[in-house]
C-alpha cells in the first residue's frame, strides 16, 4: 500500500498558467509539500530545447515523483497526471483530475472542441502539444489509487459526460458535480474545491 502524499504535484491546462492551482493549494490544510510544475514554453516557464513532445512533458513530471506523491491536475494536465500515475504507480498515492479529458475520445461524449480557439489565442504553443490525442481507456482500470474527479456541469470544453465515463472506467475513483460550474472550476470555486481535496488526501 502507497503511504500518505509527502509531495503535491499541481499540473496546469494547456495554458501552462502555474497560478491556476494557488488559489486552491494555499486553502489546503494536508501538510504534504506542494510544487507547482509548469510547460516549458507555455505560460511564465521559459522554453525548454529538450522539450519536443508530449511524452517530454510526462517524463518531467515523472522525474518529480521521487516519494509518495499526490498529482492534481486540471483539464490537458491530467493526461500528463494519468500517464506519469501509470509509468509510476507504485509512487502516485492519489490522483485529482479536473475537467480532464482522461485521454478518450472527447467528441462522443458531446464535447467542445477547444483547439481552434486556444490556437488562435496562444499562437506560439507547439503544435505537437495541440495535436496530441491518446485513447488511454483500455488502461484506466490499471490506475487503483484514490481519484477524486471534479467536474462542472456547465462545461462546454469537458461535459459532466465524461466525469462520468472516468468514474465508471476507474477503480476507485469519485465524481463530485459543480452545477453551474465551468471549465475553470478548480481555481474559481477553490473554497469548495480545498476541503474535497484536503479529504481526499486522507483517503487509504
């Protein structure tokens, strides 16, 4: 059995923004140390030459995971969360997933498609980041570790839909609803959003 969390790993979106979980993580009452990772390249985190995939991305976050650790992540970062969780999971103790994708396929559970907008918006993202799509549904039931999933029930991007599909396809995983929440929820609605996680954590 995985210890408790000693380290917090906070991924961001596609948007890079290591400020999006600080709202959220300064509520946290679990006393595990927090780190706040960022995309090189995207957001405040210089480029990094190294960095040429996607699999770059997972391979720094994995290189974090050095003791028991909880990874929280939100929307395009937790596919990063879930992929470094199955490369170690002998080390991640406890997944948050916000308004992810989880790595299936977003447009048959009536999901947005957001990249044409954040194209236009972010016009220096990597396209390999853009791009990338990976069906990781037949490995889901690998994941045995706590996953708390939180969800907004007015999100374009990410529908309630596919909240529901992840916690049917993990193990151990719990769904909690925002109504009226969007895509953002995790840094907008951190006073509801630190208490879930802070249980969570506390989880066996």
């Amino acid at each position: 059995m995985t210890p408790p969390p000693s380290k917090l790993l906070f991924l961001p979106s596609a948007s890079g923004s290591m400020q999006f979980w600080r709202p959220t993580a300064d509520l946290l009452t679990h006393p595990a140390r927090k780190v706040h990772i960022g995309w090189p390249g995207l957001g405040s985190t210089p480029v990094d030459p190294s960095v040429t995939g996607f699999t770059d991305l997972v391979a720094r976050v994995v290189a974090e995971i050095d003791q028991p650790t909880a990874l929280i992540a939100q929307s395009m970062g937790g596919v990063v969360a879930m992929l470094a969780a199955l490369e170690r999971p002998e080390q991640v103790s406890h997944l948050v997933l916000a308004a992810t994708s989880g790595g299936m396929d977003m447009a048959s559970l009536g999901a947005q498609d957001w990249r044409p907008l954040f194209t236009a918006e972010n016009r220096t993202v990597p396209q390999w980041f853009i791009e990338h799509h990976e069906d990781l549904t037949h490995r889901l039931a690998e994941l045995r570790m706590p996953v708390l999933l939180l969800w907004g029930d007015a999100d374009p991007i990410s529908p309630v839909g596919v909240g529901q599909r992840l916690a049917a396809l993990l193990p151990r995983a719990e769904l909690h609803v925002f109504p009226g929440a969007g895509h953002r929820l995790a840094k907008n609605l951190a006073v509801q959003v630190a208490p879930l996680i802070d249980r969570h954590l506390a989880r066996s």
